[in-house]
C-alpha cells in the first residue's frame, strides 16, 4: 500500500497555450473548498483549480494562467518545503504548506484534548515543523495550576509552552508572541474555544477586516470563518506570516508509516535501535528497548498507548 506524502511536490509545467493570458507567481493565502485566494506582489487573485484537484494548501507557492485581471487558474504547485495535514481512513485534509513552526493553542478554560495535542505534536515532528505550545487565559487562576500540570509532560520532551492571556493582558501577550513569530512563517492550531481568534486580532491589525474581504473574494458569506487564511506580517521582517485555521476537536494521522509513527514520538529516540529483534514494533514484543522504557517511567503510558492506536490507524489506510 502506497503511504506517498502529498508533500511530494505537485509542481508541473504551466500551460498558457488554451487562454493566451499571462502566467504570474502568487502565494495561497486562503482557502475554501476549490476556491482559492492568490496573492500575487500584493495583487489579490481568485482561483480554482484544474479539473476536480484539490491538493492546494494555503501557504503553497502556486504558478497561475490568470483569466481576467483578477482571476485565475492554478496550474502547478511550487515544491514544497513542508506540508502540515490530517488524514481519516479515507482522504487527507490539507492544513498549510511552507510553515516552519507550529503554534498548538491550550487554554484554561474550557479544557484542552491531550490526545489532540499530542497528535499535533506528531504531525509536527513527521513533516519536520518546530512546535510551540500557546497556554492562554492565563487570567483564568482557578484553572491555571491544573493546566500547568498537565503541559508538563509535553514541556519535559523539550515542547516550549508559552504563557499569556490575549484579553486580561493583551499587551503582554504581543510582547511575549512578538519575537517567536519573526522571520517564521507560522500557524495557529487548536480546539475551538482556546481563543485563537483572539490572538490574531492582537497580532494581526485588522484581521476582522481581512476576513471580510477574503470571504467576499471567496463567496462564503460575511459570517463564515471557517476557512484557513494566512496574514503577512511585514513589520517583523521578511518571511513573516501567521495562518489562522478553523477549530477542529480530532487530527487523524492515518497516512503515517510504522518508521514514521516511530521517530515522530521523539522521546522513543533513545531506545529505538536497541531492541532485541530488529523489526520491533514496540509493542509486546519480548526485549524491547521502548517497552522497557514504559515500565520505567521514562516514556509516558499516555504516548505509548497513542503510539500503538496510531500503529492501528496506519493500517486501516483506504485511500
């Protein structure tokens, strides 16, 4: 069964010969259904794609046959440097392409899926993207001691955790996130609820108009929010750029391999190799450097037992 990434780039050559028009470089910055939205140096482009394809993400660096002065179509994929996605048994979900760092967003209040975040963090490690965890409502006392205890196991596998509170304490929030963000391009992931709406409006200047323009250009209704966007940020130097995403509640990672699922749970690094057969699946396998780990304490149950869950996802691949 074949377990090829769609970050295998999807690049082609253009073909102008059926319009006639002018082909120009642009960057995905939104996203929904085959609707697409192009920016091309600052020039604003509707698109779709070819036939039924589907396979662009925001992020992507696109080659476009443009239609009329404000449309066009996308002909091919620039190679991509990452691809961040969840997949069922049955088809993937495209999250962001040429991201280079991952914001997972918590909060206090309501509570946050360990399984989720944990998930994310794996996603994140398999397509090579550095991971942050945002802890926000921090203003939220009550809660916060229960939140910091549970963040720690991800803090002691060397995940940063950040905190900050986008309402009580704003300015501090953008003094804290600032940094982290330049010369990054990032995205902002989490359950909704967390407050990652919150976060743009501080770090981004008129998100609420922006998202009014892309869903007008994108035909969804002035109250949809549910498509991906990404934001420039050229105050914080070049390359800098957020992307926003609906909130989600699962992040099925089907299309991972057993060697990918294995190097993706970084606290297995120490282990792997030394087990006595040398095909371990870290399992129930007799001597395994992993299990044996487990038993320890020096790798928490709570991942193991993701591990093998995922294990169990891999195979059940359809597509």
């Amino acid at each position: 069964m074949s377990r090829r990434s769609p970050a295998k780039s999807n690049s082609g050559s253009s073909n102008t010969s059926n319009t006639g028009n002018s082909a120009s470089h642009a960057t995905i910055i939104a996203a929904h259904g085959r609707h697409y939205l192009a920016d091309a140096d600052g020039l604003r482009l509707q698109c779709v794609t070819r036939g039924k394809k589907t396979n662009v993400a925001v992020g992507d660096r696109v080659r476009i046959t443009l239609t009329s002065s404000d449309q066009g179509v996308i002909d091919s994929i620039d190679e991509r440097d990452t691809l961040l996605y969840r997949s069922d048994q049955y088809k993937s979900k495209l999250l962001a392409a040429n991201v280079s760092q991952l914001f997972i967003v918590v909060a206090t209040e309501p509570g946050f899926s360990d399984d989720l975040v944990s998930r994310a963090l794996v996603a994140a490690e398999a397509a090579g993207i550095t991971v942050r965890l945002i802890l926000n409502k921090t203003d939220v006392t009550e809660s916060l001691a229960k939140t910091r205890e549970r963040l720690q196991p991800y803090a002691a596998l060397g995940y940063p955790v950040h905190e900050v509170s986008a309402k009580g304490r704003p300015e501090d929030t953008v003094a804290t996130l600032t940094p982290l963000l330049a010369g990054q391009s990032s995205i902002l992931i989490g359950q909704s609820g967390m407050g990652k709406s919150s976060l743009i409006n501080l770090l981004v200047p008129d998100a609420d108009i922006a998202v009014r323009e892309i869903s007008a250009a994108l035909d969804t209704g002035k109250h949809t929010t549910t498509f991906t966007r990404l934001y420039q940020l050229p105050a914080l130097g070049a390359g800098s750029s957020i992307i926003d995403s609906p909130g989600f509640q699962e992040f099925g990672l089907y299309h991972l391999s057993e060697g990918m699922l294995e190097r993706a749970f970084v606290e297995f690094a120490p282990y792997l190799g030394h087990c006595k057969f040398y095909n371990c699946r870290h399992l129930t396998e007799p001597q395994c450097a992993v299990l044996a780990a487990v038993e320890e304490g020096k790798i928490a149950r709570m991942r193991h037992t993701l591990y093998g869950q995922l294990l169990h996802e891999s195979s059940q691949t359809l597509y």
